[in-house]
C-alpha cells in the first residue's frame, strides 16, 4: 500500500502557502493564502 498523502509547500507573490495532496485532490491553508491576498507579512500572521 502506498501513502498517497504528499505534502510541499508552494509560492505565491514569494510567500510560502501550505498544502497538502489527499485522495486526489490539492487542498490549501486558507490562512496562508489570505494572508498573501491581504499582503501581510509572515511575522504578522495570526494562527
């Protein structure tokens, strides 16, 4: 059996936005991505 479960980080406007692959399909950290649609800096992130 082979884990299908991968995960990496992507760039987006030179920050990093976490992500993970599962049954298929890409899913994303909504906080990081908001955080780079709203352009904060990654010391200011809330979590």
């Amino acid at each position: 059996m082979v884990d299908e479960k991968k995960s990496n980080l992507a760039l987006f406007a030179g920050q990093q936005i976490r992500k993970l692959f599962d049954a298929g399909e890409w899913w994303f950290s909504i906080i990081n991505v908001v955080d780079v649609l709203v352009e904060r800096p990654e010391e200011e992130a809330q979590y």
